[in-house]
C-alpha cells in the first residue's frame, strides 16, 4: 500500500468530508481511500474500460451462459 498526504485542505472541506464519513459509517481515512476509488471505476466506465456490463447485456437474450473453467495447459 502507499501513504498519500494530501496538504492545503481547507477546514470547510475537511469538515464536509468528516461529515459524509459519519453518515456513512466510515471512517475519514476510509472516506478518503472510498473517493478516488469510485472516481476512477466511474471513469473506467465512461472510457469502455468497464467490458462486463455492455457484454452481459448483448448475451442478455440468450439466457445465461456458464463458461467452463479453462482445464489449464497440458501435463508435460
């Protein structure tokens, strides 16, 4: 894991964030760990980074498909 410090945070901010940690039931670190995180999964999806979705739905009318587990490469 990294350690980030984030400097220059004015005190309005932090106290927003205190409070959305709370109503949350987390904690201001996790808050902090919570919010990049989302960010990024949000950018993924816009960028088409995120496959799953569009391709559950394009299979959607088929009914559900199981894959197989892939057996891996032959013994030697």
């Amino acid at each position: 894991m990294t350690t980030l410090t984030i400097r220059n945070v004015d005190t309005r901010t932090r106290d927003r964030l205190r409070v959305r940690a709370a109503r949350r039931g987390h904690s201001m670190e996790a808050a902090l760990r919570a919010i990049p995180a989302d960010a990024l999964a949000r950018d993924d999806e816009e960028t088409g980074l995120d496959l799953v979705r569009p391709i559950r739905a394009r299979f959607a009318p088929f009914g559900e498909v199981v894959i197989p587990e892939h057996p891996g490469p032959p013994a030697l």
